[in-house]
C-alpha cells in the first residue's frame, strides 16, 4: 500500500509527493556540501492530447510506459525520474553538474523522445517542451524550485514546443505581467 501511495500504477515511477520528498532530501544534502548542485527538469509532452484522440487509450498507456523505460536508461543511480501527472515527467539530476553537460543531457531528453514509437505498424512522433531549474542555494522551497521548472518548461510550449529553455527569474515577472494585464483588461471591458 506504502508503495502504491507513492508511485505512479502505469509507470512504477515515483509520483509528485515522492518526487517532492527525495527532492526536499537532495536539498539538505546540497545545503551541506557546496559541490552538489541538483537541478529539476520539467518534461511535458507537446500535443499528447491528439495522439490520445488518434490512437485510444490503451495505445496512449503504451506510449508513455514506452517513453518512461526510455527515459530511465538515460539516468544514473543517483538521478531520479518521476511522473507527475498525465503526459509530465519531472527529472532530478544530480549526475551532471556543468550547466553545458545538463544542457546536452537535456538535448539527450529532446532527441530520445523525438525517436519514433511503433504501434502495429504505425510510427507515433512525439516532442516535449522542456525546462530546467538549477538549484541555487538560495531557495530551500522544492515547491518553488519545481514551479520554476514548470514555469519555464511552459514558456518552451507557448514559444513552440519541441525546445529545451532554462529558468529566468524575468520569466516570473512576464507571468505576473499577463495576469495583470488580464485583469485590467476585464476591468476596462465592464466599464
């Protein structure tokens, strides 16, 4: 039971609140040992929702338990992949430490999704908007830290998709501009 609270029942992998936990744990190690800088990677599959209207469910499950073990090869024992809900992975890697080589492994991410899946003969492509949050030392929050992560993998979808794009506190502050923005304007529109 302990073990179906905190994984995923199509994948095996961890769920959010486990994702949340070993996190919150990596944080504490990292706060301690100056070297050790995790970073989160949020992956969202782009247009996941047509290929689930084209090919049906069971097809669907495939798909993402497919990409789940080709994920998982890409990992070392000390990196740590989880499914945080539908079509949205999220990657704690502690393995690479050089913004470069996080950058290529995130490009590794990018291209191995991209490889065609096939289904009674029938080649599925998928891409994913990515993005990467470093943790920096400063924030202790893995909430926020994972916000940030998903906040820049949500600029990757709204540009395009299929791209890799790392956190900027500027694209907070874009965020809150536009909510804003809403805002005034349905204000300006009642009146």
């Amino acid at each position: 039971l302990l073990h179906d609270a905190v994984h995923d029942n199509l994948t095996g992998l961890p769920n959010r609140q486990l994702f949340l936990d070993r996190f919150e744990a990596v944080l504490g190690f990292a706060r301690n040992d100056a070297a050790m800088r995790p970073t989160v990677i949020v992956i969202d599959l782009d247009r996941f929702k047509q290929v689930y209207d084209s090919v049906g469910m069971a097809v669907d499950d495939s798909i993402l338990l497919t990409l789940a073990r080709r994920l998982t090869r890409l990992l070392k024992p000390q990196d740590t992949l989880a499914r945080l809900s539908g079509d949205q992975f999220a990657l704690i890697l502690l393995s690479e430490r050089d913004p470069g080589r996080i950058i290529a492994f995130a490009e590794n991410i990018r291209r191995t999704i991209r490889a065609p899946i096939t289904f009674n003969d029938r080649e599925i492509f998928l891409t994913a908007s990515i993005g990467l949050c470093l943790a920096d030392g400063q924030s202790n929050r893995t909430e926020e830290i994972l916000k940030d992560a998903e906040l820049a993998m949500y600029h990757s979808k709204r540009i395009g998709g299929d791209r890799i794009e790392v956190f900027k506190a500027a694209m907070r502050a874009r965020k809150s501009d536009r909510l804003t923005l809403e805002s005034e304007l349905r204000r300006a529109l009642e009146r």
